[in-house]
C-alpha cells in the first residue's frame, strides 16, 4: 500500500489517513491549504519521514495552485506557502529539510518559465520520496546486522512503513529479516497517549506475520527485567549534532531503563533527520500538543475532570550517552557522536 502519492491529475495529494487505523482503512484527497496543513497537523500523516514526504508533494501541489507567471510574484507566494506549511509541526525535522529542499528549486530556476519550476518542484518531490525508499532499505540492511534470528526486540511509537515510504526505520531491520526468513518477537509499546504504537505499529507488523505484543508503556521495565528484551530500537524526529535525539514522548525513559537493564538501545532515521545546526537537545523545539489528547481522546467517556490542567509534549529528547548506535543509510554511528555526525556530513559534502 502506498501511504503517500499523487491523484491521476496530479491536482491533490491522496494519504492513507493514519488517524484511523487499525479499524479503517480510509485514503483522503487533499487539496487546499487548510487540508494540507491539517493532515500534518492532526496526524493524519505522521512520521518524520513520512511528513517530510508529504510536505514536499503538499508544496508541489500549492505551487501549483499559484496564479501567475511572473517569477517574483511566485516566489513571493511560494515563500508564503512554504512558512504555512511550516508551523503544522515543530520537531520532525524533515519538514524543515523537504520545505528546504523544494525552496531552493525554486531560487535556483530564477531565470525559468513558472510552469517550467512546478514541473521541476512535482520532479523533486517524487525524487525525495524515491530516496526515501532507498535509505529505509538501506537503514534496514545495516539495523538487520544488530539481530540475529530469534531476537527480541522493543520498540516505541511507530517507525514503520507508514511513517516512512517504505519499510519504515525502527521497524525496517525487522521486516527485511522477515523477508530473508528470520525469525523476530517484538514488544511494541501502546505509546500514549496517540497509541501510534499500539493502533499503527502492531497492525504494520501482523500484516507482515511478525510475532508482535502490544504492552502499556509503562509496562517496558517489567518487559526488560524479566529478560525478554535483546534490544531496542526507536526512530527518531531530529538528531543533534552532538546525537542527542529527540523522538516520541517516552522514548528518553525507555533508553534510562536500557541502560539500566544493560539492554543496547538503538535509533535508527535517514541523514536527513540529523540537524546539523542544532548543536545539542536543548535546543530542539518540543511540539506540545492540546491536553484533550489525554482527557478524552480514545474514550468513551472522559477520563479526567473538565478543566484539569495537561502537560501533553509530544516528544523528548534521549541523551546521546544513553544510545548504543544511530543507524543511517550510511551505516552505524556510534560514539562520540559529534565527531561521527561531522565526519557524515563532510563525506556527504564531498560527495
Ligand atoms: O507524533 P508522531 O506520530 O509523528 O511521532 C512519530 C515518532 O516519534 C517516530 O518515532 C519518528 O517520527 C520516526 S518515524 C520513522
């Protein structure tokens, strides 16, 4: 199934709505503005890579919408549509990198016809997409050498297929040893309170047949004390440059347990989610979202008195001193992770 792709007319794009799995599997054309930030937004597309992905068709398909054929009246206006787009989601920092990406097709077309640069901004988002599939594949390749058959691994949130192109980062090992005949049991956790892991990660994987079990999230430790756990592995939203990571809320203190319980703890996300800008954690803006996502969502009944006061980060950030290896399409980063990280960008420059 492909979660993200163009409509026949290349007017819209059409998304497997993930806010509502595992019971429908619904797809949702999308055209205006409104839509497009809101599928973002509302997590109807979800996933860092998989946002990224969709911000750059979402900028295709309002580059598109632009009326006229002066150059500077469209860039103004492709500009604008580039800062809406923007502000759906703070952490993932794959929007930021495709919205870059998509902007500098346009500033380096300056001399070329609009119609000419909307060919090219639909050309770079398929590329982008295409890209993707081969650096999912090639994380998978690098994470399947960290597990054996019969490994037990957990994970948290959703790192699949869906919230990538294909194969998915965290989950991308598990399914290409599938693939090749492995043998994998996995904990996955619900992950509160959106349940990504428990509504999306469980379905991607008994889909594929694999051995999954769905624990509350506080449930990891008992998990990891009782020795069912070999190793974990969680995607991620933005890498530091000195690899600290930020990923789904929970992910910091199941990396402390990993720790503890001498359980090697793994992130795994293209090169793309690595802001080299950003110089540590602390710097990486936590999307904080609307305190009804844990009140009333996924109740039949409210689950907290009216008023309540929330505190709802979406995500955290995990201390790169608690992570065994950063898996990329270019391989296993481990520390010291400032070194690491720099020497992947140069080689990447030089290239
Ligand atoms: O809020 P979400 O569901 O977009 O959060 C997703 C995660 O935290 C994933 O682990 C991360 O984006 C990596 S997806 C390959």
């Amino acid at each position: 199934m492909q979660n993200i792709r163009l409509s026949k007319d290349h007017c819209s794009v059409i998304i497997l709505d993930q806010t509502r799995l595992p019971n429908e599997e619904t797809y949702c054309t999308l055209r205006t503005r409104r839509e497009l930030f809101d599928a973002i937004y509302t997590l109807q597309v979800r996933g860092a890579p998989a946002i990224g992905i969709f911000a750059a068709f979402a900028l295709y398909i309002l580059a598109s919408d632009i009326k006229t054929d002066n150059y500077a009246a469209f860039d103004q206006a492709f500009d604008e549509a580039v800062a809406y787009l923007k502000t759906a989601r703070p952490t993932a920092v794959n929007l930021f990198w495709a919205a870059k990406r998509m902007r500098n097709i346009v500033k380096s077309n300056a001399g070329v016809s609009v119609i000419e640069i909307v060919d090219l901004l639909k050309k770079e988002a398929l590329r982008i997409q295409q890209e993707d599939i081969a650096m999912c594949r090639a994380i998978a390749e690098h994470g399947l050498r960290l597990l054996k058959d019969g490994s037990r691994i957990l994970t948290h949130c959703n790192a699949g297929p869906l919230a990538t192109s294909r194969y998915g980062t965290a989950l991308g090992p598990i399914l290409l040893g599938k693939e090749r005949g492995l043998h994998f049991k996995v904990y996955a956790d619900e992950t509160r309170p959106l349940l990504q892991g428990a509504r999306i990660t469980t379905y991607e994987l008994s889909c594929a047949g694999i051995d999954v079990t769905l624990i509350c999230d506080n449930m990891a430790a008992a998990v990891m004390q009782r020795g069912l756990v070999d190793a974990v592995f969680v995607g991620c939203d933005r890498v530091a440059a000195n690899g600290d990571v930020a990923n789904k809320i929970g992910t910091s203190g199941l990396a402390v347990l990993a720790s503890h319980y001498k359980i090697p703890f793994y992130v795994l996300g293209p090169s793309s989610t690595i802001d080299i800008s950003c110089p540590n954690g602390d710097h990486i803006d936590i999307e904080e979202r609307d305190g009804a996502e844990i009140c009333e969502q996924y109740f039949t009944q409210r689950m907290a008195p009216e008023g309540v006061r929330c505190y709802n980060p979406a995500f955290d950030v995990t201390d790169n001193a608690l992570i065994t290896g950063i898996v990329t399409e270019h391989g296993i980063l481990t520390a010291p992770y400032t070194e690491q990280i720099q020497a992947l960008f140069h080689r990447q420059e030089a290239h």
